[in-house]
C-alpha cells in the first residue's frame, strides 16, 4: 500500500487530494454500486435564512466510476420529502423512467434526506458572504451525510431546472427585486 501511495504521488506530484474510502448506503449502492452517487444540492442565503432550492440525485450508470453528467451519468429530481421524482435525465436531456441497471425512480427515497437539508443550512450560514452554494453530499452506509465538496462558480443550473424547473420558484420576484435593487 505505501509503494503505491508513494508512486500515486511522484505520479502526479501536486494538485491532488486523498481521502478516506467511503462506502454508501444500500439504498444508493442499489442504483448503481461503481459510483458513489451524489446528492447535489443548492442553496440560498437570502440574508436571513438558507433555502434549498433544488436538489438531484447524481448517478453514474453502464460500470462508470463518477455520477456526474458531463462523463455519462444521468440525474434525477428530488422532492422536497425526499421522494425522488419519476424520471431521470441525461446532458442532452433524454428520458431515462428507470436506471439502465434497473432500479424505478419514482420507487426511490433519500435516505434521511431531512438531515441532508440541515446540514446544508448550518454549514451555509457559516459562508454567508456566498448566496448560492452547491452541495455534493454522499450517504453512509450506516446513513450519515458526508459533504464531498460544495461548489461556488459552476453552478450547473442547467441540470437542476431540467429535473425541477425554474431554480428560485416562488423567489424569483424577490431575487429580481434584489439584483435590480427594487426593495
């Protein structure tokens, strides 16, 4: 294990991060076990409170190692109860009503999805000076969320509204409102 740590690192040297192995739940692994696949959520401080706004569920499908759509995963809506919503999407934006491997969204839950949501408004209040933030939470096997990383720049709006339509909902005046300065 050293020996190859040790080559991993002459390899690439800088820029590279190594972490703990985590394993997901059941749930997820079922969809589909080579990803570790994400919950993307992003967030809203409005100045007073944090908003979730949209979240989906990332998967990597066929055998690949990462979830995320631009390297061939698909995503999926997620309701405010955690329920995943009836289909699923691809970058180019095809109907997937089940995984490739099999597994029924509309069948599908979050695990513990309510405590995903208040891990999400703790931490964002901490980096309140950022109003939209997007989140990259996986789940434990044992059921814990485990932030992987959050995201200020990219946003990925595209594949948010695809699965939940418009992004700020019944916020959207009072966004515009504030961008335009008309309070």
């Amino acid at each position: 294990m050293k020996e190859k740590l040790a080559r991993s690192i002459s390899y690439y040297q800088k820029d590279f991060i190594i972490q703990e192995v985590l394993e997901q739940h059941d749930t997820l692994n079922k969809i589909n076990p080579s990803s570790i696949n994400t919950i993307r959520v992003m967030s809203f401080f409005n100045g007073n409170n944090v908003v979730v706004l949209s979240s989906v569920l990332r998967m990597g499908i066929n055998g690949a190692r990462i979830d995320n759509m631009s390297a061939g995963g698909i995503s999926c809506g997620i309701h405010d109860n955690g329920h995943l919503k009836s289909v699923a999407y691809d970058k180019y934006g095809n109907i997937f009503k089940k995984h490739p491997q099999g597994f029924i969204f509309k069948e599908g839950i979050i695990p513990n999805y309510n405590d995903i949501k208040e891990v999400i408004k703790n931490e964002h209040k901490k980096f309140g000076h950022f109003r939209l933030i997007s989140w990259d939470i996986a789940i434990e096997k044992d059921g814990y969320p485990v932030l992987i990383e959050f995201n200020l720049g990219s946003q990925e709006l595209n594949f948010h509204q695809l699965n939940n339509g418009p992004l700020f909902a019944d916020l959207t005046d009072e966004v515009l409102n504030e961008v335009f300065n008309e309070k």
